[in-house]
C-alpha cells in the first residue's frame, strides 16, 4: 500500500549500538521526507557519519539527559504534519514506516504497533512477553469500547497532539491521551509488529516497571486515565474478566506467570507512588544492560 501523506521520524537512542543501525538502515529505506536522530553514547557512529542522505539530521547528545527532555528537543524541529516517534533499541522491518503511515487516515491522530520481545528464553523474558499480550488485549479490549489506550515504541502521531508536553516521563501515553482528548481516534495495527528486547532479571524488571507506573501517577495527577496492568486490575471487573479470560486462553500455561506479573504490578505501581509522593525524579533512569544481546538473539 502507496504511503498517502509525507511524514517525517525521529529516533531516540542512547548505548543502541547494535540495535540503532538496523532502525537507521529501516527509516532511510523509507518514504518520510526527514529522519532525525537524537541521542549520544555507545552508537554506531562510522555507519552515521557515512549516511549522505539529505534527509538526515543527527544531533548528538554529549550527555544523558533522558527520554523526557529528548523529546522537548525534538518538538520545535519537527515540521510534518505526522510524525513516526521510535526508540532506537527495537527490531523493525523493512517498509513498515510506510504500511503505517498509510493506515493514518483523516480523523487519526496517533497510531501504534504491537510489541513482541526479541526473545522469550528465561524467566524474566518470558513475563515480559506475557505483560505485552495482556497489553495487546487489553489495547484491543479499550479501543473496541471507544476508550483511549497508548503504545510507545513506534508512535505515529499527529504535530498538533504534541501540543502541551512538558517532560512527562510516559511521552506516548501524553501524546495518545492528548489525541483522544482533542477529538481524534487512536488506531492499533497489531497485524504490524516490532520486536524490543525484553527485560531479563528482578532488578531490571522492577525498575522499568516503577518508571512506567511513576509515568502513569504523573498523567493521573493532570487528569488523564493512562492504563496498565494495575488499572486493569483495580478497574472494571467485566473489563478485567474479559481481557484475562483472553489472556489465560491463548497462554493456558501461563496462568502462573499470570499471577507474579499482576504481583509485580501492584509493588512496582506502590512504589512509584511513593517516589511522587517523595519527589524522585525518574526522567534518566538506569540503562538496562545489553552485553548478552547477540547471544539471546541467536537463541531466538
């Protein structure tokens, strides 16, 4: 399908040595009339000093200052209409840039992909993978009831739903929430996916999961309902049944896998908590380690 709108990319990365070429080498296959790069660290930085492409523009970071206020430094550069948001860790195919963007029909205004982990071996890897059905499902389940949802690895998103962000820690869900409430629809393409790798052991679990939940308190205190694992908990008990009767029959033998993420849910969303109440800051957290990604991808 003909891609019907220009549209440009911006990728956020930082120590994505190995992953950021792959999104580099996508996003330049592409259609999108600019493809802008912000980030610093360990990254690839021969194969992007070789890039002659007219249309690219990479601003380097010296520092780590965090997602929040990368994208701030994005925001007055960005130009089109529609604008694909991507972190540089992912796994994407070749053309899916523009299957989306032409899926971005008029009345749209933010439209994500489903996430699949690069690997499930292990664990913490396996709960991962379960944590992104229940979410396929419950993104699904929302949408269907003409209800907001979010995703954030790969954002199509309309410039003027950008309107309004001030270094909220869960940039996409302000951007989708933001949509919904200008009067636009959210789309999902679970059909397209991308591949992100997944968490690997308590620690690191537990730190993403409180930056995220600490993202959805923030929302919630400017009056924006975000969803997440604990929300579908606390939330409907006809919306929750639904969705997890989804979830337990298509992973029958993950029903204790089940029971330990909605666990770590309910630790990781109390902790969060806690740090709004104390004033931590989540807008750098700490990187995940990436030393073993080749030898889990091989094992795939």
């Amino acid at each position: 399908m003909e891609p019907t709108r220009h549209y440009e990319i911006v990728i956020f990365s930082y120590n994505d040595n190995l992953q950021l070429k792959g999104v580099l080498e996508k996003s330049l296959k592409s259609r999108a009339v600019r493809i802008i790069l912000i980030g610093g660290g360990s990254l690839p930085y021969d194969y992007i000093s070789g890039i002659k492409d007219g249309r690219f523009l990479f601003i380097r970071q010296q520092n780590r200052v965090g997602k929040p206020r990368s994208v701030i430094q994005a925001l007055p550069i960005i130009q089109e209409e529609i604008v694909a948001m991507v972190s540089g860790d992912v796994e994407i195919e070749e053309g899916t840039f523009d299957m989306l963007v032409s899926q971005f029909e008029d009345g749209v205004g933010a439209l994500f992909t489903r996430i699949i982990p690069s690997f499930s071996k292990g664990f913490f890897p396996r709960l991962a993978s379960l944590l992104w059905t229940v979410n396929h499902y419950q993104i699904s389940y929302l949408l269907k009831m003409g209800l907001p949802a979010h995703a954030g690895e790969l954002l199509f998103i309309r410039r003027e739903c950008l309107q309004g962000y001030t270094g909220e820690i869960n940039e996409d869900a302000f951007f989708c929430l933001n949509a919904f409430r200008m009067g636009y629809k959210i789309k999902y393409v679970p059909e397209i996916v991308i591949k992100s790798i997944p968490i690997r052991n308590l620690n690191e679990y537990l730190i993403q999961r409180r930056r995220i939940n600490y993202g959805h308190w923030e929302l919630k205190m400017k009056r924006m309902e975000p969803y997440s694992i604990s929300t579908l908990s606390l939330g409907n008990v006809k919306q929750s049944f639904e969705i997890l009767h989804e979830v337990v029959k298509k992973e029958r033998e993950s029903v204790f896998y089940l029971a330990v993420l909605i666990f770590l849910e309910f630790a990781s969303s109390t902790m969060a908590k806690l740090d709004i109440l104390t004033g931590r800051s989540h807008s750098v957290w700490r990187l995940i380690s990436r030393d073993d990604f080749k030898e889990n991808v091989s094992k795939r």
